[in-house]
C-alpha cells in the first residue's frame, strides 16, 4: 500500500501547474450562472481545448490527452489549487461524454465530442419533470416514432444553465407498456435535441440567489433525428443508469475542489480568526480532515479500478459525503467571515471575490442534484448493507 | 499508487478475525472486567503467536516490524471484538522502548522489547505530564495525557512517563472502574528510574503517536462491528409487520453510520503509511485519523445502541461491551479538540 506518483504523473502535475500558472485569469470570471459569465466560461473553455487541458482523460483522437484516473486527480488538484473557473462544460464532459464513450457509436462520438470539449457545444441535461423528480422513472415526457426519427412533446425541469445552453440530452417516454405493467423504467429512450430547435420553449429559474441557473423546457413536436438516439430505443433506462454512478461517484466533484477550498478555508482562519474561538477552530479542522479523506477515500477507489475493480453503489458513500462536506465548509467560511459573510457574490466589497458566497449558494444543491442524499442513502443501505427494500 | 491493502495484509486480517470469533471474546472481556484475566492471557498469547505485538517491535529485539500499517490492520480486527487489556499501551510501550534504544538506551530496549514481542509481557504505559509535544494529538492536556495507566493492576510491566523521566512503576493505587468495565484504570505510584533526559520526551512523543493510532484503528474495528451487529438486529426485528431495516429513518442511521467508517479508513491506512515513512505530517495524519474513526466508532455506537431499542440499553446484551469501549477510546490517547488543534497546528 502506497501513496505515491511515479515520475511521470510528477512530470504531468508540474506540466499542467505550469500550464495554469499561466493562464488562470487573475481575476475570477462572472458567475457561471449568468449570461455574461456563461460567455466568459465558454471562452475558457476554448483556452483548455487549445492546449488539450479540457477533457485530460479522453482519448487524443477527441482533444484529450488519455490521461488515467490518478492522472486526472493531479490534473483537478492543481486545477482548483490555482483557483482556475467552474466548468461550464461539466454536465456534457462527466454525463453525456461517458454515455457516449459506453453506448454512442462511433459517428456520434466523432460528430458530438470535439466541439463539447472545446466550448463550441455546452450541453445541458434533461431529466426532471414537474412530477418526477427523485422518481425520475416515472417520467412523462414522450418520444413518438416519425419518418426518419422522433417527435418530443412534454416538459423537463431543473436542468441547470439550460438558459445559456446549446443542446441537450434526456429520457422521454417512446413506449406506454412500461407504466401499465408497473415497470415504469421500460420503455424509455436517450435522446439529444437542440434548445433551439422547432418547438422548444426555454423558460428561466433564478435560483436562491435570483441567478438564471436553471430552465424549465416546453417542448412541443421536436423533431429528433434516429442519429440522435443513445443506445437502442427503449433501452434509455439502462443506458442512463449505465453511467450515473460516474455523476456521483468518481467525476462529477474531484477531490481537488475540496481539499483546494479547505487550505482556502485555513488560510482565511490563520487571517482572521479569533485563536480563542475553538468552537470556529474545530469547524475549520473538521473541514481540513474531510477533504483529507475524500482525497484518500478517492485514491482508495482509483486504485481499485486500476486493479481492474469497478465502482457500483459505492458511489453512493461518495456523493452523501462531498455534498454535506460542501456546504459545512462554506457556512464555515461565512461564519468566519463575520459581517463581509452575508455580503452577496456581487457585492463590490465581498470577500474573495464573492467566491465564498456563490460557493455556499452552491453547496446548497448538492444534496439534491445527481439523485438526493435520501436516494443515495437507500442505496447505500439497500446495496451496500444489505438491508430490505421498503417503501421511500 | 496503489492504496489498498495488499492480499497478504487482507489475509492477516481475515485470520484474526476467524481466530477472534473462535475465542468467544465477549465472555473474555466479562470475565477481564471481573478481574479474571486468565482466558484474556490466553487470548493474548495466541495473538502474540499470529506475529501482533511482535510488529510493534524492531527484529533486533526479536520483533518484526515496525510496521505500523499491519498494526492498524491488526489493531482494527482486536477492535472487532472488543479484545480486552492494554493492547494500545503495550505497543505504544514497544514504540517507547524502541525509540530510547535508537536514541542511546538500548539495554532498557533489550530487556523488555523480546518478551513484548513474544506475547510474554503484557504492559501498560501512561503519560503523566508534559513532553507529548509532536505527538499524534498535541501537547497538554488532552494530548494522550492520563493520571491513570490501563490495567496497571495485571500488567506485568507499566512505565510511566513524568516529565523528561521514564519510571517502572510496581505499585498502583485502587482501581478507578471506567464506563468500560474492561478498562480498570489505576494510579501508577513511584517506581524506579529507566531513563532521564531529553530522549525519553523524544521517545513518548513517538509512543504517544503510536498510541494513537492504535486507537483510531481499534475504534474503527470497534465501529465495523456495532454496525455489522445492528443491521442483522434491523434485518430481523419486526415492528409494524416488516423487518425496522426496511424503514428510510433506520436505513438511513445506518447508512450515516457506514459512510463515517468509510471515510474514516483510509485516514488510518494513510496515517499509518505516514509513522512508516517516519514524515513530519504524521502528526496531523495521525491526528486526523484518531477523531475521525473515534468519532465514527461513537456514532456508530449511539446508532447502535438507539436502534436495538431498550435491548440496546441493556448491561446483558453483548453489543454493551462494543457501544462502552467506543466511549472510552474517543477519550483516550487524544481528545477530539486536541486532535483537531493538531491537524490545524503549523
């Protein structure tokens, strides 16, 4: 058992440090969740691709550099060291990408990845619906069979920044069998649409903080070719669930984030804080020690797939912790920050830029987005423990 | 990197478990806590035999190690099953002894590391004051620091650290009953002088972050075990006309429970790499691993404890033995609030 890097992953951290050094921009980009910061996160996105920073573990044929697992942990722990822009592009890169790499075939993958990866193309999800929501299997939304593809008619939900957004990927319902036989997974296909095609509708949701980051969907005889289909139709279920534990397990929220914001967090509290307060002290330690074993937890799990292991519900254990993590280690920072904490991420005078400030806003979601902390926890006791199903 | 134990560690592991589960531990820790240390003793040598305390122990004093990762490794299985006695003190115990040999004193080490290591002699160390500093959880109080040594009453040596000085105490005063019965706690008195002077604070520095991590790990075995404990209770006690393990509000205490030893392990396996390695983080490392898989151990417990309903508050119940030492232990070798200073110290 060991924690070490070979000379070659040293070789690649001291790369893309040097790499970042140069190109984080000094100060922090607008919001992601505005049109104006959607812009400015777009065209950071084309300044990874140039220098194939954008999608490390891809394929190079794709614009990646086909780093491994451990190589993308060092790629992200710098990433967010250097305080380097959220990622507009993620829902594309840690969602649709590993379906695509799993069930795409080889024309979609050609036609769809390189513009994801470089900006040109953000895509957002589509998922929730008004009525399904945790129960997402219980979706209504519809695909109907049309000369040469599908006709889409309901409405999704809570699909974050599809305001800014240029295409997007889902579940509809192509076949009703599923829902009177009581099995309501079965009958469902993965579809890709523009939203702005023919007969989308795109309405915007400020989140808590007024910001435009979600949309809801209307959408009404959207014409989706055959060759935007994922996988076989029908099979939308398995095809979805296939690459879900990617969202929550390894992909969707690197450890570098954390283990960044916590020496962030420690360095604010050698600043600012009263040395007596051990009460803020103990937060700040909790803060310290739970990226520390996120980060070891994560290495633990890549060297398990290395070892030819895969991650299935374990995910689960992943995303109840990063999530809790999240917000405690914001609150803690706005607690430390004292008057300047309630200040809004706009304000001229907030602190760091309003980072903590949409960090906390943010860490709001994340026991809800990717399958909330109740599901997981099901899961959790259900798969991992062994415990019997009952009702949720 | 490869950060998972290695089929050898899981295979050492595995065989203390299976030895454990044969010796019916919980009658041992009864009968311990009674004051019959004998089928204890018994326990003790046949884990001495598996190579256990001999990893404490550096080969030129007939040991095997040091090795700190099999230790947690073997410290988390003792855990499992609430093995009674100084198991944490007696390594900490070699670790000092180890340290005072490498830094000038090696008669002392000789003359008690090979019985260690043996399974010979059971001892018992205790931190009266001062000199911790660099320790797994800090300095002062808090730090690993105790008036009392654990079962001082049958160990067969108990050093006491008091200032820059290392004492083998024979007498001890009455014994203090702790919440955990199995922990009969006693005031080391007097002694004669072992060693003075700046090497013994070196060495009870080491010993103390040894023992800390020893505890982490044996409070996670601790943990592993209330859990494993609760979800067969859960999975067969019917309330309502269904097994309680089927409701969300049970399930997810006990997913919560899993998710803390989860993420509390790999802070002990990389602690452990780190006293290996013999790095200056392993003080933090160590820190961080002993609140985290303390704090887990007692979660899991009040978990535990609150899902077996009244059974669970019961004395005659077994699982009594696990939810009391996890109380214990969170205490001992480190407090949470030092071991959190410690992760923060520069």
């Amino acid at each position: 058992m060991d924690l070490d890097f070979t000379a070659a992953e040293d070789a690649f951290r001291t790369e893309a440090r040097a790499w970042l050094a140069g190109h984080v921009p000094s100060v922090p980009l607008p919001s992601l969740e505005t049109a104006e910061g959607f812009a400015a996160h777009r065209e950071w996105e084309r300044t990874l691709f140039a220098d194939r920073w954008s999608v490390v573990s891809w394929p190079e044929a794709y614009g990646g550099r086909a780093a491994s697992i451990l190589e993308w942990l060092v790629f992200e722990e710098e990433y967010y060291a250097a305080g380097a822009p959220g990622r507009v592009s993620q829902n594309g890169i840690n969602l649709l990408a590993p379906t695509l790499f799993e069930h795409g075939t080889e024309e979609q993958r050609a036609r769809i990845l390189p513009p994801m990866a470089s900006g040109e193309v953000i895509w957002a999800q589509a998922w929730s619906e008004p009525e399904s929501g945790s129960d997402l299997a219980s979706l209504r939304s519809t695909a109907v069979r049309t000369d040469g593809g599908w006709l889409l008619n309901g409405q999704k939900t809570w699909s974050s920044r599809a305001a800014f957004a240029d295409r997007a990927f889902g579940l509809f319902r192509s076949d009703q069998d599923g829902i009177s036989a009581g099995k309501p997974y079965r009958g469902l296909t993965y579809l890709m649409f523009p939203l702005d095609a023919d007969g989308v509708t795109v309405r915007p949701i400020g989140r808590l903080d007024g910001k435009p980051a979600f949309a809801e969907l209307f959408l009404s005889d959207v014409f989706v070719p055959d060759a935007d289909v994922i996988g076989e139709p029908g099979q939308g279920w398995r095809v979805a669930m296939s690459t879900a534990g990617n969202e929550r397990g390894l992909t969707l929220r690197s450890p570098g984030r954390f283990t960044a914001a916590a020496e962030r967090l420690t360095a604010l509290w050698r600043e600012q804080a009263d040395p007596g307060d051990t009460a803020l002290r103990d937060r700040v330690a909790d803060a310290v020690i739970g990226a520390r074993a996120y980060q070891l937890f994560t290495y633990a799990n890549a060297s398990r797939i290395a070892a030819g292991g895969t991650l299935g519900a374990e995910s689960s254990l992943n995303k109840v912790f990063w999530s809790e993590l999240d917000i405690a280690l914001h609150e803690t920072a706005l607690d430390l920050l004292g008057p300047y904490g309630e200040l809004s991420d706009d304000a001229e005078e907030a602190p760091a830029h309003g980072s903590w400030s949409d960090g906390y806003t943010f860490s709001l979601a994340g026991p809800i987005y990717a399958g909330t902390n109740e599901i997981q926890r099901d899961i959790i006791a259900e798969r991992l423990l062994g415990l019997p199903k009952g009702r949720r | 990197m490869r950060f998972l134990l290695d089929d050898e560690q899981r295979d050492f592991a595995r065989s203390l478990d299976a030895m454990l589960t044969a010796a019916d531990t919980p009658a041992v820790v009864r009968a311990w806590a009674a004051g019959d240390t004998a089928p204890g003793r018994a326990v003790w040598a046949r884990l001495a035999e598996a190579g256990v305390f001999a990893l404490a122990v550096p080969e030129r004093h007939d040991g095997l190690g040091p090795l700190p990762l099999e230790l947690a490794v073997a410290l988390r299985e003792l855990g499992r099953h609430v093995v009674p006695g100084p198991v944490v003190e007696t390594v900490a115990a070699a670790a000092l002894l180890d340290r005072l040999g490498t830094l000038g004193d090696e008669a002392t080490a000789a003359n008690w590391l090979p019985g260690i290591a043996s399974g010979k002699t059971v001892a018992s160390l205790c931190l009266i004051s001062g000199n911790a500093s660099g320790s797994g959880c800090g300095s002062g109080s808090g730090s690993g620091e105790s008036p009392y040594a654990l079962d001082a009453d049958s160990a067969d040596a108990v050093f006491v650290v008091d200032g820059d000085t290392v004492r083998l105490t024979e007498v001890t005063g009455p014994v203090q009953p702790s919440a955990d019965p199995a922990r009969r706690l006693s005031r080391p008195l007097g002694g004669t002088v072992l060693a003075r002077g700046p090497r013994v604070s070196a060495a009870a520095a080491h010993a103390a972050e040894v023992a800390a991590l020893a505890t982490a790990a044996q409070a996670l075995g601790l943990g592993r075990a209330l859990l494993a404990r609760t979800v067969e209770y859960a999975r067969q006690r019917t309330q309502f006309g269904a097994a309680i393990g089927s409701f969300q509000a049970v399930k997810h205490r006990l997913a919560d429970a899993l998710i803390a030893l989860e993420f509390a392990e790999p802070l002990v396996h990389a602690a452990a790499l780190a006293l290996a390695a013999n790095v200056e983080s392993s003080g933090a490392e160590i820190a961080a691993a002993k609140v985290s898989a303390c704090e887990a151990a007692c979660s899991a417990a009040r978990t535990a404890l609150h899902l077996h309903g009244a059974l669970g508050y019961t004395e005659e119940l077994d699982l009594s033995l696990w939810i009391r030492k996890a109380r214990a232990l969170r205490g001992a070798w480190g407090t949470p609030a030092a071991c959190r200073a410690r992760v923060l110290a520069p």
